[in-house]
C-alpha cells in the first residue's frame, strides 16, 4: 500500500489570548495603591512551513486536527500572561493551501516559505493597561479574544520542471531512472508507479527536474484509475513529453491514438494549453518498435511535434532528450521574470472608511467591522463597568452618530457582529458614554472612605490649626473693643 498522500484536509485552531487582569496594588498603609492588573498573553498560532525534507502530506491525512495552546491569563503586579507556543506544521515543497470553497489562500513554494493558517488570539488587557487621567483605578480588564479556526485542503503539486506523460508501462519509469539517479519500481505490469516520482538531471550547464506522472489512462480526467490524482503534479511544468510506447501488443493501441488519448485527457482537465510538448517514442530496440517509430514519426512531425527516438534500455537517444528538454527550461527560466525575495503588499486604509458598516435587517440593524466586532469579543458583560467601557468606545468611533442619522430609535434591536457570534441589545441612547448610568466610571470609590493613616491625621491637624487661629483671631477682636471703650 502506498504512502504517498498529496491532498488532505486539515481542521487548524489557534490558542486563545489570555485574559487581562483586574487587580490593585495592596501593601501597608498603602490599602489601594492603583490599579496593578498584567496583560493577558497572546495564544498560539498554527504555521505551516515547506520542508525540503518532507516529500508528502501522509502525517496529516492520520492527524487531521491541530490545535495551538492558549495564552496565560495576566495576574496582580504588572504581571503578563506567558504567550501559548506557535504549531509550526512543516510541508512539501509545492504546498497549495485552499478554503473549503476553494480559493486559493496559499501557494507554497521554496524551502522555508510560511504561511499563518490560524492566527492566535490576542491577549486582553489589564486594568494597569486602561487607566488614564480619567480612569485612574478601573474595576475591570479585557478578555482575550479567541483563535482563529477553519477547514483547510493543503494539495501538493510536484515542484518538476520536465513531466513526462503517458499510458501505464509505457516506460516512464525507465526513461527517469536513466536520466536521474532517481530509483523507481519497474515492473511489466500496468499500473506499477503509484505515486509521482522526481529525479534531477544534468545537461551541460543546465539542471532541470523531472517528473513521471503515473495512471493516465481514457477517463482520467474523470477520476477513472489514477490520473485524476496526479494530474495536478503537472500544472508546475515547463515542459510535457508524451512517452509513446512503440512495443505495445493491446488491441486497438498504437502511438497516435495514445498520444490523442493523452491530449483529449489534459484538455479536459485544462490549464496546460501553452506548455510545449516534445514526442519521446519509446522501446525502439524491441522487435518492430523502430518499424513502428518509422511509420508515425513524419506524422508528429506534420503535426508540429519535436520528435526523439529513444531506448532506455539501450539508451539510445537519451542525450539528445536531456539537452532538448535543457534548451526548453532554461528559455523559459530567462523569460520568467525576477521575483525579490521579499514583498512588502501594502493596503492603506481608505479615506472616507468609518471602521464599520450599519445595515437593517429585518427591523434590526446590523453593525459589522473589524473594531466593533473585536471590541465585544474583549468584554465581559457581567460587569457594569466594562459595558460602559465598550459604550464609550462604540460612541467614539461614531456608532451612535451613525445610528440616528439612518432613523434608529429608542428601543430599537441592535446587533453587533455575525449571527454565529453575535451580540443583540436594545438601543438606549441616553446612554451614549454610559455616565448616566455608572456616574464616575473607572473611579474606585473605595478611595473615598479607605485613604491612608497618615492623610487622615494632616487632615485632623489642618482643622485643629484652623480653630486655633479662629479662636486667636477672636481673641484680637475682644482686645480691640476694649481699647475702643477706655
């Protein structure tokens, strides 16, 4: 049984940041000594990453779930929450990262090239981290928001340069093994080669690779035998040749029907309309194969085909092959254009964008951006003050303006974010930074009725030395009036 697997679909979820901490410095005679409450750390992303070493996706088809670690959560004395450790997920050079619709999210190609397929979640932040001049001892802190999760495919389509194509036991292990060191199984049996096989060749100053691409067949394209499968390890080629078995003994074969049976299948599978083809004619040196290469190479030949003769058991042809196959690479390396390194994409926000979008639906209104939604995510609801706080950031950003001017009222439902992760409340809008509700929010009003030792006898000392100079005061009054009356 082979163990070459080249498309698994892999479930990712990343680690969820950790929460944020509310909490206040307390040591002797300093009761409440402001807000100390650390960070929360950030969760774990899955990575995927090409490996030179890893030639097929076969450990995740048996492990198709991966899932990184949570963040700590934040404690007491500024200290941060420890960060959930990165799922790095090494694949094959070649690695096609698809969406369950699909859409291409990623193509993988050159040793060490990354891609984030779950991205961790953001730890929330403390209570040190919220206080401000107005908001000097907040009772509260952010949650950390969840990872990412999702459904890929990964598909991997073999990194060759030359695809060499063709009925079964046409020879295209052969051909491999004797251009490359590559080492093969051949048998005389159809359906021998179970997996695409790579080889390096050499030719000059030129090294190319080179792919035999196993179980074309009528109604490959279909999914009939194994074409199907590996059909997509040609989609990277340069350049097809045909492998045309010229010592076939099947009823009905020869290498002009095989060759247009071939095309037909590739036609339908579609997308290789502008790769050249070269024309190998095989096993020349059996009995009335060099007959047969005879009648049908001026046939290709009139039909635009670049034609060899070869013989990997005699190796006959093999060079020319090799150095025919070199010219073709190396003119389409040179045309390709020079790609750096690195790529910086860069996407400034638009001018005139809000942040968020409000659209009615169903007598509701809908509020959907990527600071509204994130924002709810960070807030606990059982406490009073952090709803204020969202309050606060929802009318900064211009929810509530935008609110009235599309005719939201009093009452109305309000929902924030997608129906699977949604918040739904009645509008209120009195309560556009929550002040009515929470008076001096973000204030401990332990403050007012715990204040330290030492602050409660200056104030005694200050209202002792005010009667002393209230009752001095008078004492120069009294003099004053009996002066006056001698």
């Amino acid at each position: 049984m082979t163990t070459f697997v080249d498309r698994v679909e892999l479930h990712v979820a990343a680690g969820n940041g950790g929460h944020g901490c509310a909490s206040v410095h307390r040591e002797k005679f300093k009761p409440l000594g402001g807000p100390d409450g650390g960070n929360g750390g950030e969760g774990g992303s899955v990575i995927l990453v090409v490996d030179s070493q890893v030639t097929t996706l076969l450990e995740y088809h048996h492990s198709p779930k991966r899932k990184a670690t949570n963040g700590k959560p934040g404690a007491g004395g500024h200290r941060t929450g420890a960060l959930g450790p990165d799922i790095v997920l090494p694949v094959p050079d070649g690695t096609v990262v698809l969406d369950r619709q699909g859409n291409v999210l990623a193509d993988l190609v050159g040793h060490g090239t990354s891609f984030v397929a779950a991205q961790g979640g953001r730890g929330g932040l403390g209570n040190a981290a919220l206080a401000s001049a107005r908001r000097k001892a907040p009772g509260f802190a952010l949650l950390g928001e969840p990872g990412e999760a999702r459904d890929i495919v990964m598909e991997l389509k073999s990194v060759a340069d030359v695809a060499l194509v063709g009925y079964p036991s046409a020879g295209k292990s052969s051909l491999i093994s004797v251009l490359s060191a590559a080492k093969p199984k051949i048998a005389d049996y159809p359906f021998t080669t179970l997996v695409p096989n790579l080889g390096v060749v050499t030719a000059g100053e030129t090294v190319y690779t080179i792919a035999d691409v196993p179980g074309l067949i009528p109604g490959a394209s279909q999914g009939r035998g194994l074409g199907l499968e590996f059909l997509r390890h040609v989609e990277r080629c340069e350049v097809l040749v045909h492998v045309l078995d010229c010592a076939t003994l099947e009823p009905g074969r020869d290498p002009l029907t095989d060759l247009e049976t071939i095309e037909d299948e590739l036609a339908q599978y579609g997308g290789l309309e502008d790769r050249p083809r070269l024309v190998a004619l095989n096993k020349v040196d059996v009995p009335d194969g060099q007959d047969i290469a005879d009648l049908t190479r001026a046939s290709l030949e009139e039909r635009g085909y670049r034609v060899f003769e070869v013989s990997a058991l005699a190796h006959k042809g093999l060079r020319e092959l090799s150095f025919a196959l070199a010219e073709i690479v190396s003119a389409a390396r040179a045309a390709k254009p020079v790609e750096e390194s690195t790529r910086i994409v860069l996407r400034p926000t638009a001018v005139d964008d809000a942040g968020f979008t409000i659209e009615e639906e169903d007598g509701a209104y809908r509020i959907r951006g990527g600071k509204p939604e994130r924002w709810v995510r960070q807030t606990d609801f059982a406490n009073d003050e952090a709803v204020g706080y969202l309050a606060d950031r929802l009318a900064r950003l211009g929810v509530e303006q935008q609110l009235w001017k599309i005719g939201a009222k009093e009452g109305d439902t309000v929902i924030i974010g997608p129906d699977e992760n949604a918040v739904v409340f009645d509008w209120e809008p009195t309560m556009a930074a929550g002040a009515e509700m929470l008076g001096r929010r973000g204030e401990d009003h332990r403050m007012e009725t715990q204040r330290p030792a030492v602050d409660r006898r200056r104030e005694r000392q200050r209202g002792r030395d005010a009667a002393e100079q209230e009752y001095l005061d008078f004492e120069a009054l009294s003099s004053g009036r009996e002066e006056l009356d001698e």
